[in-house]
C-alpha cells in the first residue's frame, strides 16, 4: 500500500532520530554505571530520562508520519512494549 521510497524514508527518519540520540545515551549510561555504587543509583537518572526523551521524540515523528502518510492510507505506526524473545528484558517495536 506504501511506496517504497515513501517507507524508505519514513524509516530514515526514525533511524536519524535513533542515530542522533543513542550515542548521548550511552556515553551518559556508561558515567552512570562508573559512579552507581557512589551515588546509590542516583547516577542513572538521567539515563532514564533522556531514554524516555527519546521513545518521546520517536513517538512523535511516528505520529507525524500517520498524519502526513499513513492514516489517508488506513495504516497506522505505533511504539509497543514487549518481551524479547532470548531474554527476559524488555524492547520497544515499531507496529
């Protein structure tokens, strides 16, 4: 129902989103992991915060992305929690 080229970039977006992000995460989450034990876990809250930024801004884009493209077409792109299939952490999913 999509053309390619309008999924190709709708998915480059998401990914620029993620790619623009995700380094910031990792640096802040590696700081908080060195300084855990002297900040009794303090030292990991702006990890969940700036986690909770970015499944915002995705959420976001993906709204924007139905409202532009995909609701005309019936479609209907969402962020969803679920368990991962090889461990018991838990992931987000583009539906």
């Amino acid at each position: 129902q999509v053309a390619p080229e309008e999924f190709k970039t709708s998915i480059g977006r998401v990914n620029a989103c993620l790619r623009k992000n995700l380094p910031v995460n990792v640096k802040w989450l590696l700081c908080g992991c060195l300084c855990c034990c002297c900040t009794l876990g303090c030292s990991l809250w702006p990890v969940v915060c700036l986690n909770k930024r970015t499944r915002r801004s995705i959420q976001k884009l993906l709204e924007w992305e139905n409202n532009r493209l995909y609701h005309k077409l019936g479609l209907h792109w969402k962020l969803s929690k679920r368990k991962c299939e090889t461990s018991n952490m838990m992931e987000y999913v583009s539906i």
